[in-house]
C-alpha cells in the first residue's frame, strides 16, 4: 500500500511576535518561553522539524536608513538562533530544530564544533540551514566592505561544505570506547586530522567533540537559482522553496530531483517542502474576508517591502504601490527570493505582489477556507507534485498564538484524518523522521 504521507515543517524568526495586533505578545519577552512554546505546540502537531531564520544586520535598504526598521520590528530585533535551538530541543522530545548559520560568520570549525554538540544536546535533532549572507550590511559586519559575488560566494560555499564535512568524520563512529578496566575514554587510531589547505580555508583537525547522534546535522537549504539549485541538490536533506503553483512546484521538484542525480545521489535522499501561508476560517467566507483584512492593513504593505528591501538589497520605496515595477529587477543579495517576488511579466502592482507576499516569500498555494478545505487541497497539490511536504510560514514571518493554535488544532487533524500526515513519530532522530516516508 502507497504512503501517501507528507512532511510538515515551520519557519520562523527569533523576533517579536504580532506585537501591534489583538492576539500578540505585545513583543513577547527575550527568554525565549513563547517559541519554547511554540515548539511544543509543534511536536505534539508531529512536524518534522521548525527552522528559526536569521540575519546579521539591522536593516537599512527601505527608505534609505534603518528607522523604519527599528520603528516597526522589521527584521530587527533579531536574536541569535542556535541558543533558542538549544532551548527548543531540551524542552521537546522527537521535533527537529533548525538554525541558520552562515558560512560567512562562521569559520568552518567553529560552525561543525557548534552543530556537533547541538546535535548531542537535542539527542540527534538538529539540523543546519546552510545560507551564505547575501547583503553587503551583513558582510560589514565581518571585515569587508562588501558581499563577494554570487558565484563566488558559491565556490566558497563548496570548499567550506567539504571541510565541514571532513571535520564531522575527523572522529570514526565507534572511536569511543570507554574501557574503565584499561583506562581508555577515546581510541587515537580512530580520531584524524583533515589537514586542509584549500583556496579559502585552511584547517587541521580534528574535531574536539565526540560523534554527534546522527553524526552530522541535517543539512536544510534554500537554494533557487541554478547555482543555488546544483549546491542544494549536492548537499541538502531537506530543500525548502517557494514556486508558482502546482505546476511550479511539480517542476521545482524534478528539476532537484534530476540534478542530485547528476551529482551520483539517490534523489529520494531530498526532501523538498514548500513555502505555503494557510488562511484558515470556520467558512470559506469568513477567511477570505480575513485574508483581505490582512493583505489591506495599513501596515502590511510596508512591511512588506520593508522585508524584500532588506534582503533584496533594493529599495522598494522608490516605486510607486499602484503601479507594476517599471523594470525588472535584478541584485547580488537574494536573486531567486526577488524573482519569486517581482513575478516579472505579470501585469500585477506592487501593492499585488506585497498582497501575495510574505517576509519577501511568494506563498507556493493558495489556501484560504476551512481546515478540512485547506487540508484538500493540499493533499491534491501534493498528489499532483509527488511529495515532499510543506514549510509553513507567516506574513512577514510574526506570529501569534492564535495563528499557531489554527494549525496545530485546526488545520493538522483535518490532515490526519485523511492520512495525509504522522500521527505520532516513528523515531527519535531528525533525519530518520525525514526519510521515514
């Protein structure tokens, strides 16, 4: 019998909450309780894993300076993710955690000693969003003026994943052996030096941590143009990506699948979910309505493009709302976000493409109604791609309780009824639980 199941994940920011809404924290406290919360909200949900975005500056692309940033909580606060990874996976038991981590902040032993031990902490549920920086503010930040460019932060990309990847194997799985009798904790023939001496990175190991649980974390990637497709197809447990429609998805999806074979990898090893901002009502009527009272906020279109700006590296102000973009677009920073966004060619204005927005992701699906409305078409979406799942997001990436409530008691046992989704996990790893259907 065909498992016809498929994965769901979350994505979030270590920001304040809808903090000027009815149903916010009014900002939520910086102990982390409310995403704490919300991760046990999740495993009880049975998603795979929730995955805390991050960026390493305070915005300053919309209007010219940083003041609507700050004014509004756009982008900024933002504390850092693996702490709250770490306080996540100590208070669940089987949900995946996620941190973004840069491979321009962190040099590769320190960011494969990091996700080893969290990896430990979490008892093998960690996972790594693998991201490069794509704005020239953040690389301020770490002694250059600016952001290399694309290609080359790629090739950079791809030594720094090999060492990380050396530095995981640097100890052998079974190089502990822990004989009191002899008074031996760790067998030296079995921990190696990698000795790398390449065109960006230069590390002799070993690694000072012992073997993780899954001995590597969950690599997790967003990769979106060809460059990024071919590096998240060699790499990636899990891809998440935003696409136009079925159609897009489906083709999204094979395009990944064709590439890790290319690259000698069994294409099944790839998760690829996407992006999706259910709407959700106790009728069709009333959350349509809701969504419009959402999209039409005075609020929301700035935040918007406040959001893209940012990592975009374009300001968004300079166009007029009610008009289509003059041009297409192009940058350094996010390329395959901003195409996502401008959907070039499509007649629609800026306050449209806001409207279709979310923190500067394009919601693959509409999926506005009823739980067991949603909980349909997603089933048919997924039928019709072949897998993998869903990462659900929110507008600008806030969230409330009441937002989070809707899916884990809502939408998610409508899913399950239809056998769409786990009921419980079958294991205690992340990545097992990722390979598992």
């Amino acid at each position: 019998m065909a498992d016809n199941r498929f994965h769901l994940a979350w994505f979030m920011n270590f920001t304040p909450d809808e903090w000027r809404e009815p149903f916010g924290n009014g900002g939520l406290p910086w102990d982390g309780q409310f995403y704490i919360e919300m991760a046990q909200t999740l495993e009880r949900a049975c998603f795979d894993y929730i995955m805390i975005e991050d960026k390493l500056m305070v915005p300053e692309t919309y209007g010219g300076s940083r003041d609507f940033a700050l004014k509004n909580a756009m982008m900024v606060p933002k504390h850092d993710p693996a702490p709250l990874a770490v306080a996540m996976g100590m208070a669940t038991q089987r949900l995946g955690v996620v941190a973004t981590m840069s491979t321009m902040s962190y040099p590769p032993f320190m960011l494969a000693r990091l996700s080893s031990t969290i990896d430990s902490l979490t008892r093998g549920r960690f996972g790594w969003n693998i991201v490069t920086s794509a704005e020239d503010l953040a690389a301020q930040n770490f002694g250059m003026d600016k952001l290399p460019l694309r290609e080359h932060r790629y090739a950079m990309a791809d030594e720094y994943m090999h060492v990380v990847r050396a530095l995981f194997d640097s100890w052998e799985p079974d190089a502990i052996v822990l004989d009191r009798k002899k008074g031996v904790y760790a067998d030296p023939s079995k921990v190696h030096t990698i000795d790398h001496k390449g065109e960006f990175y230069q590390v002799r190991g070993p690694l000072n941590t012992v073997p993780s649980p899954q001995g590597r974390p969950v690599f997790v990637q967003a990769g979106a143009s060809p460059r990024g497709r071919d590096f998240a197809a060699q790499h990636a447990d899990s891809i998440i990506s935003v696409a136009n429609g079925v159609e897009g998805m489906k083709a999204f999806r094979e395009d990944i699948r064709a590439r890790a074979v290319a690259q000698g990898r069994d294409p099944n090893e790839i998760k690829v979910l996407f992006c999706i901002t259910p709407t959700l009502a106790d009728t069709e009527e009333e959350a349509r309505a809701k969504y419009i009272r959402t999209t039409t906020s005075d609020n929301f279109v700035t935040d918007i493009l406040s959001s893209i700006s940012a990592i975009t590296e374009i300001d968004f102000s300079q166009f007029e709302v009610d008009k289509p973009l003059p041009h297409k677009l192009v940058t350094n920073g996010e390329s395959g976000t901003l195409d996502k966004f401008q959907q070039w060619g499509s007649g629609k204005t800026l306050r449209e493409l806001a409207a279709d927005g979310g923190g500067g992701l394009v919601s693959s699906l509409e999926l506005i109604g009823t739980p067991d409305q949603v909980a349909d078409k997603m089933g048919e979406a997924m039928a019709e791609v072949g897998g993998d799942g869903f990462l659900i997001t929110t507008p600008v990436l806030r969230v409330s309780r009441r937002y989070l409530v809707e899916i884990a008691d809502g939408l998610v046992p409508a899913l399950q009824r239809r056998g769409l989704v786990r009921t419980e996990y079958a294991h205690q790893k992340l990545r097992d639980n990722l390979m598992e259907f």
